[in-house]
C-alpha cells in the first residue's frame, strides 16, 4: 500500500467510512469513477476564483460539443437531471412564460412524452419531474409501429428511447422511432447514460440512429465529478434545455445547480478519456480478470469463464462465475452478501438489471484499483471453499447497504 493509499484509508477511518472494492463496474451509489489527478487538479485550480457562470458554461460547453462532435452540449448535474431538462426543454422552447410554469403543465399545448412499456424503468420519473405526462404504449415485451404513431398527438412534446440494459425484446428500434417521429417534427430523446465506450466516437452513432437529444452520465465511464452530466444535440433544443436550468434563476434547473468545479471537471475527464489507449485499456482489464480465473481455477463446484472470451476492443469483458449452488450450500446472492461484509466490502454483481440470474456471479475489472483483483481472487476462493466462512459473513451485518446499483 502506497503512503498516499495509506493516507486515504487513514481518513476514511476517521469517518467510520470502508473503502469498497468495485468489482460491480461505474455505479453513482458507489460514488461513481476514480478521478484522474489531471481532473482534481482542474476543479481545485478553479476552486480558488470567482468566475461569471454563464460565462464559464459558454466556453465550457462550446468546447464539450466540439469533443462530442455535436452542433450544442450543456453540462448538467448528472444525466437524471439531464433528463429532467430535456423534458423540460421540449416542453417549453426557450419561451420564460412556459418555462417559469414549470413543473404546473396544465396550461402548456405540449405537455407529454411517449415511452415504450419496455422501456419504462426508475429514470423515467426523471422525465416526469419537469412536469411532463409520460404516455406508455405497447406492452413489456412488445410495441408495434402504428401503437407509437397513434399515441402522437397535438399535446406530445417527445419521444423518450432508453438504452438501459433492462430495455426488453420486442422495443421498437430508436432508427424506426425516429421515422415516425420525424414525420410529425417530434424530437427524439435518448438516454445514452454510460454509452462511450470504446470512445467519444460513439456518441455521434446515436444522432446518426436518430436522437435529437442525448443524455450522458460524467460520473461514470468517463470518469468526470460523480454529480455531472452531459445534455447534448440539436442546437435550439440544447438550448431550451439550458434556458431551464441554473443559472437561470425561474426555471426547473434552478434546483440542479453546477459548481464552478463541476463544471471544468468534467471538461478535463472528457480531455483525459480521449486520449486513452483502447487497446492498453483492454490488456489491463484481462490480466485483472486473468489473475481472479487462475486463483479460482482448482476450486469445485464452480466454472469460471470470460464473456465473451474475445472481447472487441470497445466492450468490457466480464468474469462469469457459475455456481453449483447445492453442492456449495449456498446461492449466488449469499456469495455477493457475504463479500458486501468482507474487509475490505467487495461489491460484485449478479446481473441485477437484465436477466438476474441465480446462479451466477459476475466480476466486472473497470473499475478495479491496483491489486484490487488480487483481493477479490482470495475472498472468492475463501467463501467458495470455506462454508464455516461463509456462514460468519452471511451473519455479518452488510458493510454495502445498496441492493443494485444504477
């Protein structure tokens, strides 16, 4: 452990705070990436100035949307209230008699946001906190073309699409979404959330699918301030979108307010995050994974393989983990509870927002720190082969409290 890892663990004791290893992946309840010292370096910097923020914001989101290779971007507090501005935004234009009666949208001509059934999940409600009326059609494993095109009335401000994994089979396809949209000139908005990988190149994928409006989450794979987000697309609607948020003292967005901080924090971590090496970025979550395959490799009852077991460049490859659960005397859950009351608390998954799946474990390498797989290898050997172990851990009350973790 370096002196610096010693100094952070120290303090963190100080607070009665564990340090948790992630092996789940980037997760906002997990107080979402690692910064880059190149990013707290920027936010400390700027810390010590006062600065006009709409200024700032001009700049700062002139230089985003450059990167992202967008006509406009706006620097959020986190894609859900991205979201929230979004709705906002399509509902009210940049007209200030609208936007200062939001979230009241009883007097508005626009006032609702058709969602797939399948699509519904938690992040919708961020839509409804503008005030919007969310108008579901289809059912949750399918919608057909014409449900979408006769819910679009003369009151549908947008169309949501989300690309979250716990989206069904049988959505219709964001390409056809924006055919049908299009022929009524609705915008179209896309919660990206987590999707860059490999790169910022894949942003301008989702526009050529159909979005008009994309929503990202900085605190994430881009490894930005946890609390910031990126709302990004056509220019006027990037604009009506900021005409309802901070600094703009009557609108909605006055209660998602960015610091000065946030704000050249996320810049940096885009600036950082374009330059990685994809390819070194992959060899390094293998070996991680490699080293927790070999050490569970003579350990019974248990089949460990990687998915895929050729990972393209722009995927993260996973660790697979199944569980013979008889036979161990224990599930897939006990084995994640009982390493949420390991020291340090491990965090894994079970695959909690798609198809969750009982008897298996999955170890995700993204966010892993130094010798963090090291660790991970030996408490999953120890609670795989030792049951007295198990069972003391399962007793244990959960250093992690978080069920899933969006």
């Amino acid at each position: 452990m370096s002196q610096l890892e010693s100094s952070v663990e120290q303090s963190l004791a100080e607070l009665g705070v564990s340090r948790v290893i992630n092996g789940y992946g980037p997760a906002t309840v997990l107080g979402g990436s690692v910064l880059d010292p190149k990013v707290t370096q920027a936010m400390d910097q700027i810390s010590h100035y006062f600065v006009d923020m709409d200024e700032l914001l001009d700049k700062v989101n002139a230089k985003i949307a450059k990167m992202l290779g967008v006509e406009a971007a706006h620097v959020s507090s986190g894609a859900a209230a991205g979201l929230a501005l979004c709705a906002a935004g399509c509902m009210t234009g940049i007209d200030q008699f609208k936007i200062e009666k939001l979230p009241d949208t009883s007097e508005l001509q626009k006032n609702e946001i058709i969602i797939q059934t399948g699509h519904r999940n938690t992040y919708d409600r961020c839509l409804r906190v503008s005030g919007a009326k969310l108008v579901s059609v289809g059912i949750p494993y399918l919608t057909y073309p014409w449900q979408l095109r006769g819910a679009i009335t003369e009151k549908t401000a947008a169309i949501s699409y989300f690309t979250l994994g716990t989206a069904r089979p049988g959505m219709i396809e964001l390409e056809e979404v924006r055919t049908i949209a299009e022929d009524s000139s609705i915008p179209v908005i896309v919660d990206a959330c987590n999707e860059v990988l490999p790169d910022l190149s894949n942003v301008s994928k989702f526009f050529n699918r159909g979005a008009d409006l994309l929503v990202l989450s900085g605190g994430k794979t881009i490894q930005g301030p946890n609390d910031t987000g990126i709302i990004c697309g056509r220019k006027d609607l990037v604009e009506a979108c900021r005409a309802n948020s901070y600094p703009h003292m009557n609108g909605i967005g006055r209660t998602m307010k960015v610091s000065k901080e946030q704000v050249v924090g996320i810049l940096a971590a885009l600036e950082v995050f374009s330059k990685i090496d994809t390819q070194e970025r992959q060899s390094k979550w293998m070996k991680k994974l490699d080293v927790i395959q070999r050490e569970l490799s003579d350990v019974s009852n248990v089949q460990v393989k990687r998915v895929p077991e050729r990972p393209s460049i722009g995927g993260v490859p996973i660790l697979e983990i199944q569980l013979d659960e008889k036979s161990i005397g224990a599930t897939s859950s006990d084995v994640v509870r009982a390493l949420k009351a390991y020291d340090p608390p491990i965090v894994l998954d079970i695959d909690y927002w798609k198809n969750f799946r009982k008897e298996t474990v999955f170890v995700n390498p993204s966010c892993l720190q130094e010798s963090d797989e090291f660790i991970i290898a030996r408490a999953l050997k120890s609670v795989l082969t030792d049951g007295s172990l198990l069972r003391k851990l399962l007793a244990k009350k959960e250093r992690v409290s978080a069920i899933a973790y969006p």
